[in-house]
C-alpha cells in the first residue's frame, strides 16, 4: 500500500511538472506575442509622429501659397511700371525720376521678402523651355535654338519647388 502511494505520488509530481512546462510555454509564447505587438506598436507610433512632423512641415511651408498668388499680381504690377515708364520724361523731370526710382525700390524690396520665404520669380528669357515652370503660349521664328524662351508674357512664381504659377511664354522655332 505504502508502495501504491509512493507510486501514486510520483505520478501526480510528474502530471505536476507536465503542467507546469506546458503552462511555462504558454507562457512564454504569451511574452514572444505581446513583446512582437509592443515593437510594432512603437514603430506605428514613430511612423504616425514622423509623418506627423512631415505633415506640419509642409504646411508651414506652403500656408502662405494663398496669400502669394495674389501678392505676386502686386509685384508684377510694379515690375510692368518701371518696365513702361517713359525714360526720356524720367530723365528730364526730377520729381518724375524719384517717383520711378521709388516704384524700383519698392519692387525690389517686394522681391527681396519674397525670396526671403522661399519665393522664386521665374523669368526664363533666353533659358530652355522647360514645361515643369513654364507654359508655352506661342512659337515664334527666331535665330535662336528651338526650344529656347524668347518671350516672356507674365513671369511665374515658386515657393520652394512648387509651382504657384507657371511663366507664360513664346518659344523658338526654326524659320521657314
């Protein structure tokens, strides 16, 4: 009998340890899990805040396209009055030519804050046509390459490689 219980009682040990390791993988395989959901949750996390940060970049960046689109008519507008002012009447009249020197100033002063976030004039005269900035209006026959800018309509306006608006021109073509 005392055999029987000693049998019986390193049986129920055995079933014990049997039990205890299943339970210890389980265990383990629980730890592995929640360890691998812990590292992808992290790196969703990292992604979430990278893309996040990116995100506002961009936004501070380019928040002010609005207001530059209708800034850049001004500009134009000041480039157009020095670009037709009378020369022989500037330079008979004092007054006249301080006038057209502050409309200069001021114009290059509007150039100067543009640039100054980030603002790009594009005016390609005598550069390659190049479609990603600038749209053709006309071709015109010209001694010059074809292909190659030979007129400006209206100037265009980047903000840090983003087109605000395209330079409208004439491009060369080979004459006939």
């Amino acid at each position: 009998m005392q055999e029987n219980q000693d049998q019986n009682q390193q049986q129920a040990e055995q079933n014990n340890n049997e039990d205890s390791a299943t339970k210890i993988a389980e265990l383990e395989q629980k730890v592995t899990d929640l360890n691998d959901k812990l590292l992808r949750t992290l790196a969703e996390l990292d992604n979430v805040r990278r893309r996040s940060r990116e995100e506002l970049e961009k936004s501070a960046k380019f928040a002010i396209s609005g207001f530059v689109s209708d800034l850049v008519l001004v500009v134009e507008n000041f480039f157009l009055a020095s670009d037709n002012a009378p020369k022989a009447e500037i330079e008979k009249n004092p007054a006249i030519k301080n006038y057209a020197d502050a409309i200069v100033m001021t114009e290059k002063e509007l150039l100067k804050v543009l640039e100054k976030n980030q603002v790009k004039r594009i005016y390609p005269l005598n550069q390659a046509f190049d479609h990603n900035f600038h749209e053709a209006i006309t071709q015109i026959e010209s001694e010059a390459e074809e292909g190659t800018v030979v007129q400006v309509i209206q100037a265009g306006y980047s903000i840090a490689d983003r087109l605000i608006r395209p330079a409208l021109v004439g491009v060369a073509k080979a004459k006939s």
